[in-house]
C-alpha cells in the first residue's frame, strides 16, 4: 500500500490548527489563506489513522464541494492507499476500510442517516443556519465524531454566534482567527492592491477575518469580548428594570449598579404577551426583591399591551414596583448614552452583560441603520429589547445638563 504523505509542508498557523486535539475547532480565516486545503488534509489524515472511519468534507452546496475539493482531495490521497473512488459519489474508499466523501449542505437529506467520525464545514457563514445543530450535530453523536468549521467571516451571523460560543466552552472548543497575509499564499502587494480596490471595511472581511457588518451598526462601541462576562445578582441592591411596551415581543432587561458599572444580568423577552404578563414573570423571577421600572417614556398613559381599563404604568406600580419618572428625549441621545456606556472616549466599559441575555447581545451586534440614514431598521425585529436598555440608561443618566451620558441620578 502506498504511503500518505505526511510532508504537505503545512504554514505555522496551519500546523497549529492542524494539531489540535479538540472535539470541535473552529477556525475563521481570510480568502485564500488555505482553509480548504488544510481542513482535506484534517480529514485525509484522520481517515488514515484508524480503520472503518466515516468522514464527511461538507461545503454550501455539492457544486461547489465538486469544484472546490474533489482535485484537490485526489490529490491529497494516493491512488496506491485507495481501495475505490466514486466519481459519482465523490467518495474515497481506503484500504483500511475508511471512507472520505463530499457533500453539499444544500441537500441535508444526503447527509442524514449516517453516524460520522469526522467532518468538515467548509465556508460554514454560506450554510443554512440550521445545518449544524440540525443536521450535522446529531450525526456525530453515537460515534463522539469530530468536526472542523472553517470559513471566512459574513456578518453577525450564526458563524459569529458558534466562534463566539466556543470561547466559553473550552473543554471541547478550540477557535482560531488567521489573516490571509499569515497564510504566506497572497503576496503583499496584491493585498495592498485589492485593499485600494474593494475598500477597508471589505478588506477586513474577507482578508483580516473580521466580522463586520458592510452596513453601519447602531450600537458600533459594543464588543462581545470585553461586554460580555458572567454577572451574579447583588444581594441587596435594588433591581432595576428597563422595559419596551410591545406585543410582540414584550421585552425587559434587569439590571443592578456596581460601583459605576451598570450590570445587565438577566432579560424577559414575550411573545404575544402584556403588561400584565411581563409583571407577572418578573415578579416569579425576582421574587422579594424591590426595585424601579423604566419604561418607554412615551407609554405614560399608554393602554396597547394592558387589558381596557389601565396604563401600562398602573400596572407596574399595582404589581409593586416604582415607575421611574422619564422625561421625552430624543432617539440619538439614548443609542448616543448606551454606545458611551458600552465604551467611552477614554474607553473604559461601564456597561456590562451575561451571557444569558442571548437576544440583547444579538441585537446589540446586529442592529444596523438604513442604508444611508441615521434610522434604526426595525424589520429585523432586534430594537425592542435594546430599546428595554435604552430607557433604563436614559433614566439613570439623561442627557441633560453639562455632564451629558455620565451624571447617575439616584435610583
Ligand atoms: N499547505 C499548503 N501547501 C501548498 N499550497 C497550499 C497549502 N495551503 C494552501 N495552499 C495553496 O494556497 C491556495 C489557497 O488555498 P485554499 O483554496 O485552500 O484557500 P482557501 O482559504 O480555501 O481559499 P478561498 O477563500 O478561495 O476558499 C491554493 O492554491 C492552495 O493550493
Ligand atoms: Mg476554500
């Protein structure tokens, strides 16, 4: 049988990623840094490393894995160490009875039925979102298969979410981030030239890896990595609640002041649901403890999601809690007062998150503005719960006076 060839003079960082032991590696890449090169290897060598191994090279679609993968894999496996190749399965047969074959994930029914060992999620931003925990999870459940996701950055999107999990899941979870330039196969001054051609904030994207929205963000000064940390409630400090009158959803957040940090530590997002309701739950969440309610300003004498009869405020106050007294103020100030809380000019954070509020850090990273305009786009539905933030910000700091965005008003 013919030997593999182990010399595939892999690049430092390919080598690393290529090392690890994880279960899952996730690996966020430029163009042409070489991912789809180093994840066939990542398959072909597991493949030869054990017998009867199922191991599974997937990209967005079978085209693509045809066009983009098939050569290159013939290449990688010696004709001598195969024991049958379909051209029209695209698979590969070894002679210890493993087996490496392509597939597309735009045909999930392809896919299930099998139990895995090892697979690819090549180009992982272009699959449907529910390909991984749909589809491909469940497969490498019996045999406690492995994967690798590679791909280079879309937006805030369901790749983001998976590099962004994985940080707090190391046990199982390695993540690598690799710069086209680091890969060695684009040379400098062709990276320069398409940087003048495409523009930075592209260049970014698709050579630094950064994810990026191509669209302006709202909420710009917000950073997972250093906004987000586990947070535990005080004891004794009064809880206080920034809420969004809507019907669908019904949102709040639950916050409490730490020194000059503002902690948000828990959110209640309803569906289809009311004032009433929203009390209801926060008072089974937070049950004995006291606290003030900022609501919407614009809701004083609002009925839209309480029964006929009452404001949207009696019933806060009727359920035990204290309505804070907002004054109107302009949208700009409130995302201008929640950006300088997330980071200000000297950059320090006094506003942090836990992890559990999964809708507001979604929004926070993923609501832009209109094309062109200084307009929140509200059709993705994400502005309701970081508005819920917003009232609550601009009633523990309004933007009036001399100290606008940092004078606390005592609550
Ligand atoms: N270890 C390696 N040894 C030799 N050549 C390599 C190696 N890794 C990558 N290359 C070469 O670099 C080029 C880019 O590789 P590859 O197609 O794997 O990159 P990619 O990041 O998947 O690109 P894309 O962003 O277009 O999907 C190819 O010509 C490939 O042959
Ligand atoms: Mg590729």
């Amino acid at each position: 049988m013919e030997e593999l060839n182990l010399n595939q003079n892999l690049r430092w960082r390919q080598a690393r990623v290529f090392s690890c032991k994880k279960r899952f590696i996730i690996v966020v890449a430029g163009r042409r840094w070489g991912k789809t090169r180093l994840a066939l290897w990542w398959l072909v060598v597991n493949a030869f490393s054990g017998q009867n191994r199922l191991c599974y090279y997937i990209a967005p679609n079978y085209r693509q894995a045809k066009r983009i993968a098939w050569g290159v894999l013939k290449k990688l496996v010696p004709i001598g160490a195969r024991c049958h190749t379909s051209e029209q399965e695209l698979s590969i047969k070894l002679a210890n009875g493993s087996v490496i074959e392509l597939h597309g994930a735009d045909r999930p029914d392809s896919l299930r039925g099998v139990g895995l060992d090892f697979v690819v999620l090549d180009e992982f931003a272009s699959m449907d979102p529910d390909t991984w925990p749909v589809v491909v999870r469940p497969m490498l459940a019996d045999r406690r298969g492995r994967a690798l996701f590679i791909g280079t950055p879309r937006s805030y999107d369901h790749f983001y979410d998976l590099y962004m999990a994985a940080k707090l899941k190391e046990e199982n979870w390695a993540r690598f981030h690799c710069r086209t330039d680091e890969g060695g196969y684009v040379m400098a001054n062709e990276l320069a030239t398409v940087k003048a051609e495409i523009g930075s904030k592209r260049f970014k994207q698709e050579f630094e890896a950064s994810f990026e929205t191509l669209q302006a963000r709202v909420y710009h000064e917000f950073d997972r990595e250093r906004n987000v940390m586990e947070l535990e409630l005080l004891p004794d400090a009064p809880v206080l609640v920034g809420m969004d009158f809507n019907i669908n959803p019904m949102a709040a957040i639950v916050a409490q002041r730490a020194g000059e940090q503002i902690q948000v530590f828990d959110e209640i997002v309803l569906t289809n649901s009311n004032t009433p309701e929203m009390m209801r739950e926060i008072n089974r969440r937070y049950a004995g403890r006291h606290g003030v309610v900022h609501p919407d300003p614009s809701g004083v004498a609002r009925k839209t999601s309480a029964p006929v009869g009452k404001t949207d405020f009696r019933i806060i106050e009727e359920a035990g809690w204290t309505v804070f007294p907002a004054k109107q103020y302009k949208v700009v100030d409130r995302i201008n007062t929640v950006n300088a809380k997330l980071c200000n000019a000297q950059g320090q954070r006094r506003l942090l998150i836990s992890p559990k509020c999964r809708n507001l850090i979604k929004a926070l990273d993923g609501l832009t503005y209109k094309n062109g305009t200084k307009i929140p786009d509200k059709t993705s539905g994400l502005d309701h719960v970081t508005d819920a933030l917003g009232y609550l910000l601009m009633g523990l700091f309004p933007t009036t006076g001399p100290n606008w965005g940092s004078t606390p008003v005592s609550v």
